[in-house]
C-alpha cells in the first residue's frame, strides 16, 4: 500500500529556517506529483504548490511563491517543503500528498500524516 | 473560489444528507470530496465529481448541475462525522472550499 511519511512536529523561532520532508513508500515515486498543503489551526485546505519528482519542476500558489521552496531527491524517494525566514503565521500542520500522475488525476489520494509546526518566540 | 454550504449540520444517523459546492467560475467535472476527521489528514472520497475512490462506500455519491456540486451520503453512518471540503484542479492554483462540518446527532 502506498504511504507517504513525514518528519516530526517542529518548534522553531522567528527567523529560523526549516525543512519538512516526505518520504514515498510502497509506490513508484517518480511516477506521481507530490503537493504541500497548510491547514493553519482550525482553518480549512489550503494547496501550497506541487513538484513532479522526475525532473523537480515545480509549480506554486502565488499565496506561497517566493516565501518557501519545494524540492525533491529521487534517490530517497523524499521531497522537501523549506523556510528560509519563518513567521509566527506559518505556524500549521503541513500535509504533503500524492497529487495525479502525468495527465491523469483522480484527486490527492495518498496523504502524509502531517507535521505540525509551531513558530513562536 | 469554491464555496461551501451549509457551515455545519447535525444530522441524525440514518438521514440523508446533501453538501453543496459552488463555484464561481466553470471547473468543468474537475472536482474532487474529501472527508477529515480530527487529527487526522483528509481522506479522497469521490473525484471527476462522481466517481468514488477505491474502498469509499456507495452510500457517497457526487453530482454536478452547471457550476454547482453536490455530495450526497445516503444514509449517514457514525462514522462519517468530520469535515468535509471540495477542491478544484480546473485552474492554478488548486483551490478548496472552506469545508462544510458534519456531526452526528
């Protein structure tokens, strides 16, 4: 069964950088998008951007683009969600999931159990 | 922008129970349900408006008249409290609706 499995809950300071990770498991990795999605504390869905693993291109939502970078490694079958500067408003559970497969897609069927981070002083 | 009615609904087990999606432009049949449940991540339900996920019960369906979306659970079941928010993949960025909230009554 596929599965993606994220790194842990973090605790961070403003201005401190970060980086999430996503391993795919049980699946051909390379075959499927992977997004980010934030779910700030009581709040709903909110789509960051995607990668394609292949060939790391990436797309992102103009809410996102610029404040963080997505990147993939094939080797480990991992992708990166990073901050380079964070803010106590980034502070949500993060979800990474499969999202479709070349031209075909059928919704973001695998998800990530999700990792919360706090950004507090 | 998608947006989702009713806020909340309480509904006793056994009802019939209908979610609306509307959206503000045409998405065409690119819409997709999820179900979350506190704590945990959203689960697909149903994409390309109307065909369930693999192990999703038949007692979700999914229609589409023009730009409004529907999902339907037949007869609701106790274990179908939880969030339940569409999302789009007509146009970037991929969008949601706020999410309708289903208790059980």
């Amino acid at each position: 069964e596929a599965q993606l499995v994220q790194s842990g809950a973090e605790v961070k300071e403003p201005g401190e950088s970060l980086r999430l990770s996503c391993k795919g498991l049980e699946y051909s990795f390379i075959s499927y998008y992977i997004s980010w999605v934030r779910q700030m504390p009581g709040k709903g869905l909110e789509w960051m951007g995607r990668i394609d693993p292949r060939d790391s291109q990436t797309k992102y939502s103009p809410s996102f683009q610029g404040h963080v970078s997505i990147s993939a490694d094939k080797s480990s079958s991992t992708v990166y969600l990073e901050w380079s500067s964070l803010k106590a408003s980034d502070s949500a559970i993060y979800y990474c999931a499969r999202d479709g497969s070349g031209t075909l897609y059928y919704g973001m069927d695998v998800w990530g159990q999700g990792t919360t981070v706090t950004v507090s002083s | 922008l998608l947006t989702q009615s009713p806020a909340t609904l309480s509904v006793p087990p056994g009802e019939r129970v209908t979610l609306s999606c509307r959206a503000s432009q045409n998405i065409y049949s690119k819409l997709v349900w999820y179900q979350q449940k506190p704590g945990r991540a959203p689960r697909l339900l149903i994409y390309d408006v109307s065909t369930r996920a693999t192990g999703i019960p038949a007692r979700f369906s999914g229609s589409r008249s023009g730009t409004d979306f529907t999902l339907t659970i037949s007869s609701l079941q106790s274990e179908d409290f939880g969030i339940y928010f569409c999302q789009q993949y007509n146009n970037w960025p991929r969008t949601f609706g706020q999410g309708t909230k289903v208790d059980i009554k």
